[in-house]
C-alpha cells in the first residue's frame, strides 16, 4: 500500500470515528435531556388536568378514605399491624360519597404521587397501566393490582433513569419514610417498610395481594392488608434486574382538610 493510499484509509477512518462519535453524544443528549424535557412537561400536564378536574368537582368533604382504621381527621391514625383492616363507616362513607373517583382508564392519569424523601418538590403523576407510552408521563399503576387505598396491593412502577428519571433516587428510600397519595378526595399516607429488595424481573410474586418474593427472608408482610409496591429498574442505567419497596397504608385525611403532616413538616 502506498503512503498516499495509507494516509486515505487513515483519514477515512478517522472521520468515521468522529461521525459515530458525535452520534452516541446526540443519543446520550436525546435520552438524557430531551426525553427527560418531554416527560417532565407530560407530567406537570397531568397534574394540572388532575387539579382543573378536581376543582371541577370538589371533594366530599368530612369523610374518610378506605383506610385500615386511619384517622381521618388529623392525618396521623395508625393501621395496626401489618396494616390488618380497621374499615367501619367513614371507610364506607369514602366509598359511597360525593366526588368518588371512578373507574380508571388505560393511558389516563387519576392520581399524585409525592415522596418527600426523593425531593422537596418531587411530585409524579400516576397513571393506569405500565405501557411504555404510559411510563413516559409518570408512573404506571398495575393494571390488575389493588386500587389505591383499598384492600390488596396498589403496585406502581416508574423509570429509574430517562423520562424525566422519577426513581433515579430510588435506592435512598428507607424504613418509615411516607408516600403520599392523592386521588382528589382523599389523602393517603403510605408508610415504607423496608429498605428497596434487588430481585429478577420473573420474580413476579412481589406484586402479589400480599407480596411473596422468592427470597423469603424478604417477604415484607404476613397478613392480608393495604399495601403500596414500587417498582423500577437495576442498575441505574440497565433493567436486568429489579429493585422494589414495600409500604402499608397508615393514614388517610379528606383532601378537604388539607395536606397531611408528612408534606407540611
């Protein structure tokens, strides 16, 4: 080969290199930036409509969430262990009164998520199924898990990274820090349980009623009850596995009252 042609083949290469280079930056600004950008306006949108829709229909006022014995009013009750079912007449009351919210609708938003440990201001909306299209909103509820605040399992899964990152912080979550709820007539105050349990995607018993990992040692609760599961991806950056939390309802308080303690404080 002569020089001439050796000093070809070199500066092709070279400007190969900066090519695919330069492309792998674009992607890494398109996944780092502008899905980040797209999703966080998605999700301010949400939580607007939910607000304006919200406001269009005032919540009952003076009625308690289907909690398990929680304290309405001041936003502090307690669930008992495990969070075994206190239900009684506000409970029923919630159900049947004004303003209930109604069936939730794939692809829809019916729900506000708040997680002081994960910021001052984090807040993500919640919507029904975990589609990819859903999950670049907010957070996905499982279709066939629990309602939130009834009896079962209320399961949510959101994006460790990309899309706005909801859970980049996940890993920081501990036991007792509160996840507040809201579906535009009550307050839900959910309580973690457990530091997050790294596990494999097929290890779908964690989403069960009362969630039964394959580690045993990790089963978080004994007992049927009203219980919060979220889900994202692990490591920060991959999805071969899985890391979940666990959290029981303690609390709920009539929208109409106010935000509980755990936002105010």
């Amino acid at each position: 080969m002569t020089a001439v042609a050796l000093r070809t083949v070199v500066r092709s290469f070279s400007e190969l290199c900066i090519t695919v280079g330069v492309l792998i930056v674009l992607f890494v600004v398109h996944l780092l930036y502008w899905t980040g950008l797209r999703a966080d306006s998605a999700a301010d949108g949400e939580i607007e409509r939910l607000h304006h829709q919200w406001a269009d229909s005032p919540a009952a006022g003076g009625t308690r969430g289907d909690g398990d014995g929680a304290d309405g009013g001041g936003g502090t009750g307690s669930s008992g262990a495990d969070g075994q079912d206190g239900g009684g007449a506000g409970s029923r009351a919630a159900r049947q009164g004004a303003g209930a919210p109604g069936a939730y609708r794939d692809g829809r938003s019916f729900a506000v998520m708040y997680i002081p440990r994960l910021g001052r201001d984090w807040s993500k909306p919640v919507l029904q199924d975990t589609g990819v299209r859903t999950l670049r909103k907010g957070l996905g509820h499982y279709t066939h898990s629990a309602r939130l605040g009834q009896k079962g399992n209320f399961a949510v899964a959101g994006h460790r990274r990309t899309y706005g990152d909801p859970f980049k912080d996940f890993p920081r979550l501990r036991p007792g820090d509160p996840v507040v709820v809201t579906d535009g007539t009550t307050w839900y105050t959910y309580t973690i349980t457990k530091r997050p349990y790294r596990t494999v995607p097929g290890d779908t018993g964690v989403l069960n009623s009362v969630p039964a990992p394959l580690d045993k040692a990790a089963t978080p609760f004994d007992r049927p009850g009203r219980y919060l599961t979220l889900t994202t991806c692990d490591p920060e950056w991959g999805s071969s596995h899985r890391l979940i939390a666990w959290a029981r309802l303690d609390a709920t308080r009539p929208a109409a009252e106010g935000k509980p303690d755990a936002l105010t404080r």
